[in-house]
C-alpha cells in the first residue's frame, strides 16, 4: 500500500509543472506572440485566452529578472 501512495504522489508532483506549457517556448516567440496580441483589437475567445496565457508567461519571466515583453 505504500508503494501505491509513494506513485501517486510521484504522479501528482510530476504533474505540477512549474511553468506550464509555455515556459518551453523561447523568448522571441512569447515577445512576438505578446505583441500580436496587443496589436489586435477584437481577438476571438479562443485568441484572446491565448493572449491572457501569453501575458501571464511575461509576467512570470519578468519577476524572474527576465523582461522579454516591454508592458
């Protein structure tokens, strides 16, 4: 029973990924995508979730010392 719970808990740490999908992604694209985005003016639901994802990804690598997207 121990070995089961010691797996679930390698499962579900392993799953916390600490940057998501996008901390994969170089700086040029998360810059360029987050100027896309603000450079649109009616994005679609679909777009404008993707923009919100790429401006918490500036964010989280500006508080990081790693100012890509100039807001």
């Amino acid at each position: 029973m121990r070995a089961f719970w010691f797996l679930v808990s390698i499962g579900l740490l392993s799953a916390c990924d600490s940057g998501g999908k996008f901390a994969s992604y170089d700086d040029r694209k998360i810059r360029a995508e987050h100027q896309r985005c603000i450079s649109e003016s009616n994005p679609s639901r679909t777009r404008a979730i993707a923009c919100d994802n790429y401006e918490r990804e500036c964010l989280r690598r500006k508080e990081m010392g790693n100012n890509i997207c100039v807001m």
